[in-house]
C-alpha cells in the first residue's frame, strides 16, 4: 500500500472519529434538554394538582 493511501485512510477515520464525537455530543445536548424538560413538566403537574389557596 502506498503511503498516500495510508495517509488517507488515516485522514478518513480521523474524520470519522470526529464526525462520531461530534455526533454524541449533540445527542448528549438533547438528552440533557430532554430531561430537564421532563422535570418541569413533572413539576409543573405536581404544581397544578395541589388545591387553591
């Protein structure tokens, strides 16, 4: 194999590597938002169900 062609191997599962980094960051970032959207709405119901003063 070439040494251009090993370098691009390696240049593309870098890229890859990044993409998949990148990729579960953001996953990260709505699970994250998904969760604390979750504990409002939970507390919200909470909130609504206790009687009036």
């Amino acid at each position: 194999m070439a040494p251009q062609q090993i370098q691009a191997l390696a240049d593309a599962s870098e890229a890859d590597a990044a993409a998949r980094y990148l990729r579960r960051q953001r996953f990260l970032e709505v699970v994250a938002d998904a969760v604390r959207r979750a504990d409002a709405l939970t507390r919200l119901e909470s909130a609504l169900r206790q009687p009036v003063r």
